[in-house]
C-alpha cells in the first residue's frame, strides 16, 4: 500500500500512507480525471 503512489500523498510525514491519505489520493486522481472529461 505504500508503494502505490511513492508516498506522494503522504501528508503527516510518517513515511508511510495510510488508509486516510490513500482514500485522498484517489479522489483527487478521480477529480483531475474527470476534470478533462467536464460535460457542457
């Protein structure tokens, strides 16, 4: 689970990703996604 984004979404600084930011990683992958994809 750590190793899935690298830690980039590691927003305490414990070196580690847990549930919580795992959870914010991917919705803010979802968003950017969706985000290009915007119906008028």
């Amino acid at each position: 689970m750590d190793e899935l984004f690298g830690n980039i979404f590691d927003f305490n600084g414990d070196g580690r990703t847990d549930a919580i930011e795992m959870a914010i990683g991917f919705q803010i992958m979802e968003e950017a996604e969706n985000g290009d994809q915007e119906e008028i």
